[in-house]
C-alpha cells in the first residue's frame, strides 16, 4: 500500500492502492478520507490526527467477496434486511437471486444490504479541491446492467459527491431516473465508527428524539413503535441493532470517548435510521435511511422519483476533539 496523503492542513487529493483496489483519497487539515470506485464506492478509511476512525478489521477484499463489516458502505436499492426475497412494486412481481454474488443473506437467510456490495460499476467522474475542501464525484448507471435491472427493475443513475474539510466529511447522495418510470427510494449507509484509544464501555452516546420501531425475531418491523425522547447515555455492555423513523433533517447521533467526538447528521432525506453495535464489537453504526427495513416489501414510507426528476439525501460525519 502506498504511504497515506501527508498535508499540513491545505486540502489535497491522491490516489492510492488499498488491498489491490484502487482508492482516491482526499485530505484537509488533521481529516483524511478515501473511497475505492471499483469495490462498491466503500469508504475505506477515515483518519483523523492520523488515526483510523473507521472499523476495518475484515478487510476490503473479504467485503468485496463477502460484504462483510467495514468502512462506510452503500446500501442500494435497499437497506438492511427484506423479509424475503419476492417483493411486488408498482404491478411488477420480482423476485432476487437466492444468494451470491449479486445477493448477501444474513443469519436468517434473508436478503440484505442491495445489490451493490463491491459492485466494479462505479465511476469516478471529477476530483477537485480549494482553499477549504477536497471533492470526490463518482457515479454508477444502474440501468446499464442487465443483471441489475432483473432484481431492480427502475433504471437510474447513483451519483455519489463527497466532500471533505477540516473538520467533517459530507456524503450526497443523488438518485436520478433515467428511464419511463418512477424509482423507489430505500437506499441507505453503514458508517462502521470507532473511538481509538478508549474501550467501547466508556464510549457516551447522544441521540436525537426518535420513533422505536418494534421488530420480530428475524430484525423485521412488526408495525408497532414508541416514541423516545433525546437520550444521553454511557454505553457500558449495551449492544445495538435498533430501527428508529421519525429522525428530522438536521438530527445528531453522537459517540465520545477517548478524547474525541464523532457526530453524525443527518443532514437531509433521512427520515429513518438504524443503530448497530453487536457484542464485542468496539464500533457503532449509526445508519441513515431514507426508508425503513423492509420497505420494498411493505411500503412503508417508501418514496419514489418520477421520470425527470431527482433525490438527494445528505449525511455529514463531524470529528472534534472532546
């Protein structure tokens, strides 16, 4: 691997290999992000002050084979786990692969996360950079491959345009119909965030107000919620897998501990999250949505974007001391 992006604090932008995938990688101040296009447009690492932020453990190569747990990836076109893998949107009967490569199962054998873990279809489109920012545009046409199109049947483009300054990292999201019909909307993220320095039992949390969302034994939304209020707490031996809607543009999550402070908002279209921590685990995921788990499949909140139009979510990731 190639030494990592040295700047003294004006933003640059480089290239560089991560595990035998290529990577841009951008930099601004003590921040340092870098994505790699031909391995799903992941997020491969997040440093700041030249320490690693992001959960990397498993590796790229083992979440390009096997869509395991690390860095920051895209859930497309859907999030999280569908019930099944028969689903019927708009008058059209589908149903997915029953596995690889296009489909990952979890525990249950259900389909999750879409279908583009690792996807080679990216595109980088631009770099740029600033006096203050350094910019990654990539882009994937969905309705160029046929293989897609048979599980997902909506063609579109996914522009993805990240931006980095001093102190966060900023991910835009855009959805674009390119053909005759309207796409829905049920995309999402997995920020695998970690605090180096500090044991996961020391970590604070802080979340915004949310909608509980009830969930049977497989992880799937029963219909049943309780509202909570804004919540602080110490995590101590607590784990996560939790699904939550009523999150407002604009809401916080929040993880410290070990000196530093790592803020997720919510920014725009991303009414919905999820939060994941599995024991022993020392990551926290806090994941936006723009629609619930299982959304292809029940409905619920599941947006769409008509022929001539567009949507843009936005998530930012803030570093600070603490």
């Amino acid at each position: 691997m190639a030494m990592h992006l040295m700047t003294t604090g004006a933003p640059a932008v480089g290239r560089r290999a991560v595990e035998g995938f290529d990577s841009v990688t951008l930099a601004a101040g003590e921040l340092e992000a870098a994505f790699a296009p031909a391995a799903g447009m992941v997020g491969v690492s997040l440093r700041h002050a030249g320490e690693e932020l992001l959960e990397r453990q498993a590796g790229l190569r083992t979440y390009v084979e096997r869509g395991a747990v690390m860095g920051i990836p895209i859930l497309h076109p859907w999030a999280n786990r569908l019930a099944g893998f028969d689903y019927a949107l708009d008058g059209r009967s589908l149903r997915l692969p029953d596995g690889p490569p296009l489909v990952r199962c979890e525990e249950h054998g259900l389909p999750i996360h879409g279908l583009l873990s690792g996807s080679p279809h990216w595109r980088v489109r631009r770099t740029a950079r600033d006096a203050r920012r350094a910019r990654l545009s990539a882009a994937l046409d969905f309705g160029a491959h046929p293989e897609l199109l048979a599980a997902f049947p909506f063609p579109h483009t996914l522009a993805l345009d990240a931006t980095l300054d001093s102190s966060a990292l900023t991910i835009a999201t855009t959805l674009t119909p390119t053909g005759d019909v309207a796409v829905p909307v049920a995309f999402g993220f997995h920020p695998y965030l970690r605090l180096p320095g500090a044991d996961r039992s020391t970590w604070r949390l802080e979340l915004p107000a949310r909608r509980y969302l009830f969930a049977d034994v497989r992880s799937i939304p029963t219909g049943h919620y309780e509202d909570e209020a804004a919540t602080r707490l110490r995590f101590g031996n607590r784990s996560f897998d939790d699904g939550f809607t009523g999150i407002g543009d604009g809401a916080d999550f929040a993880m410290a501990g070990g000196g530093r402070r790592i803020t997720v908002t919510f920014m725009s279209g991303y009414p919905v999250a999820q939060i994941f921590s599995p024991p022993g685990g020392q990551f926290v995921c806090f994941e936006p949505m723009t629609a619930p788990t299982n959304a292809l499949r029940g409905g619920d909140m599941l947006r769409r974007v008509k022929p001539g139009g567009s949507f843009t979510a936005v998530f930012r990731i803030d570093v600070a001391a603490d």
